[in-house]
C-alpha cells in the first residue's frame, strides 16, 4: 500500500516482509521464518533530496496491504494467461470477473504489441491502484498514483 499524506507532505508505503532462515539446534536442522510489517516513510529533504525511514508495526496492520498486493499478483497472472486477442476491455473483465469483489477494471490502451491496463485492488476501505502492463509474455504489475478510468463511485464497496 502507498499512501500520501498531504497534511504532513509525506508518501508512506506499507509491506508485510518475510524471511525464511535456518536453525540449528540439538536435534538437527530445522527452519523458520519471521515475518514483519514494515512502512518506509519518505519525505522532502532539503534542496531535491528526500529523507527515509522505517517503522516496525505491528503485523495485523499489514492485513489490507498483503491483500492488495495479492490481489495484484492475481491481476497480474490472469492478465498474463489472457491470447493477445483477448487483451480489450471484455477480455481483461471477463478473466477478471471472479476476482471482482476486489478488482475493478479501469482504462485498457495498446500501443503497437504493448497493452496498459488500469485496476484498483480494493480491501475493505482500503484501495491501491495499479499499472498492468504486458508487452508479449512479460508482464509488470506496478503501483500507480491514479485509476484512469476509474472514479470512486464505480470502486466503492
């Protein structure tokens, strides 16, 4: 989840990260994993620079942003598994249509073989949107600042 924060100037962007380690102990090896929920903060600095940080939170607040962002992944997988004729507005809602309590479809533009897709992921009130972009068979699924398309009537839940 990337958010701003008009009222402080501020982008935040939320993620769940995982790693997975090995242990060692008395009865062999083993592994684990730990998992945490991050926000990096980024701010104007002075002159064009901008400031960093990061926060520790608690891991239930990462709930709507590991939603999101598999709901993205989703997108992303059903986008990729769509033959090239089924890349229109149609095609893209019909291979998206199970997904639709939290994926709404928004503008669909090609150029040449390379085709743009706007989708805002929703969970709960929470709503990020996307760029889908899949030139051949590679596809790129990247937060987005707005929904071309797309207005808060037709995402609401």
């Amino acid at each position: 989840m990337i958010s701003y924060d008009a009222s402080r100037h501020v982008f935040r962007a939320r993620v769940a990260k995982r790693a997975e380690y090995k242990t060692r102990t008395l009865f062999g090896i083993g592994q684990d994993v730990i998992v945490r929920c991050l926000e990096y903060t980024y701010a104007p600095a002075k002159g064009h620079d901008w400031a960093s940080a990061i926060s520790i939170l608690m891991n239930d607040t990462c709930g709507p942003s590991v939603s999101i962002g598999n709901g993205a992944h989703i997108a992303g997988q059903r986008v990729a598994a769509l033959e090239a004729a089924e890349l229109n507005r149609a095609g893209v809602r019909r291979a998206l249509a199970p997904y639709r309590r939290f994926l709404t479809v928004g503008t669909i533009t090609r150029t040449g073989s390379t085709v743009k897709i706007s989708v805002a992921v929703s969970e709960g009130t929470s709503r990020q949107c996307y760029r889908i972009t899949r030139d051949g068979s590679r596809v790129l699924s990247v937060p987005a600042q707005t929904c071309p398309g797309l207005t808060a009537a037709n995402t609401a839940r």
